[in-house]
C-alpha cells in the first residue's frame, strides 16, 4: 500500500497484487466514504484498509481477468453496486449488481468525491477511465486524477489486438484523455504515473509521423 496523494476533499492509495496490477481507494477526507477502482487477485491489503472506510461503490476500468480476479473477494467484503462498461461487463459473474451507469459524461458522488466517467474502447469494447475531480468545479486547489486502466501508460497506450483496435484507443485518447488540463495526474491500471502534458508531448512525436497500417500490439510513442 502506498499513499498517493493527500487533499483537501480526499486521499487516494494504491495497493499492488496480481499481475502487478494497481487497485486504488479513494476516500473522502469529510465523511470517510469510498470508492475502490478496479479488483486485481490477492486484494487482502485493499480489503483491510477500504473496510475502516465507508465504502459506497467498485469502478472497472476494464474486464481483463488480471483486473476482475478479486471480484469475488472485494464484492464479498462490500455489498455495493459496480461500475463497469457495458460491453465489458461479460467479466464480472451474472449476479454482480452492476448498477451504476458509467456512459461518457455520468458523475458518481460519494461524499466529496465526484467521479466522471469515459467510455475509451480499444484495450477492451468496455474500457472505461473515470476522471476524479473537484466537486467544486471552480476550486483549482485540488489536484484532479484520472485513473486510466491499461488505455494509456507512460510512453505509450495500452497493448491492441488488431490496427483498428489500436486506432480506437487512439480516438479515444484523444477525444477524452488529451483534452483534459495539463496538470491531471494519470494513474494506470499498471506501473508508474504520469501526467496529460507529459503524456501529450509524447503523443506529439508519435502522431508526427505516418501511422504504419499494420501497427498494434504493445506500442511505444517513441
């Protein structure tokens, strides 16, 4: 477990198990309610701490099995409703409560915590990042995330089956990540963090070329 960031109307931790995979709790500072974003294998740690929290809702940010293998054991702890796309919610068992809509633009709010979804297929048909924002939409001082699965990565997007799939993870990359401010901090579903200008200059030098038509699988901006 480590804490990622500390504000004025929440904190965020991450928690590693599975396939190096990163789980996230985001809690509110005012009522200690939260949220857990994505369910890996071996979630003991994200257990522990989101069970002396109030925990109000499970986000997916896609319906790969490293990212649902905990499902059971999360669901089993904390009998609330999940927000995974529609086409990727095949991952999850029939009897999942997956009753939060989570199309383009719908905001869940927990406490403080206003969390917007985004529809970014590609990486899968349901891939879905969500976007954590101030509830005060003109309160700058808070520090906005967007937790982004395996869509996108430092240096690059996440892994493609085919060109056209990676062609929508690049339409989606740039209809609902890159047009996001500078200073949004990206939390992956893997690895490091970034940030959408570092992300943004990145992207710059892999769209001044021409796109090979047969490019997909693992891609590097670079």
């Amino acid at each position: 477990m480590s804490n990622v960031f500390t504000g004025k109307y929440w904190s965020i931790q991450r928690f590693i198990s599975g396939f190096s995979n990163n789980a996230f709790l985001i809690t509110c500072n005012r009522t200690n309610k939260s949220i857990i974003i994505d369910n890996p294998a071996d979630p003991n740690e994200l257990i522990k701490a989101a069970s002396d929290t109030e925990v109000e809702a499970i986000f997916i940010t896609h319906g790969h099995r490293d990212h649902v293998e905990g499902y059971e054991d999360v669901s089993g702890s904390f009998d609330v409703p999940i927000g995974v796309g529609q086409d990727d919610r095949g991952s999850l068992p029939d009897s999942a409560d997956t009753a939060i809509d989570v199309a383009t633009g719908n905001t869940t709010f927990v406490g403080d915590i206003a969390l917007k979804s985004m529809a970014t297929p590609g990486h899968t048909p349901g891939s879905t990042c969500y976007l954590l924002e101030s509830p005060e939409s003109k309160d700058a001082g808070e520090q906005a995330h967007v937790f982004t699965g395996d869509t996108l990565f430092p240096g690059g997007p996440g892994k493609s089956s085919s060109h056209e799939a990676l062609k929508q993870i690049l339409s989606s990359l740039e209809t609902h990540i890159f047009s996001l401010p500078d200073s949004v901090a990206v939390l992956p579903g893997h690895g490091d963090f970034t940030t959408i200008a570092d992300s943004k200059q990145e992207y710059a030098v892999f769209t001044a070329k021409p796109l090979d038509p047969s490019l997909y699988g693992d891609v590097a901006w670079a």
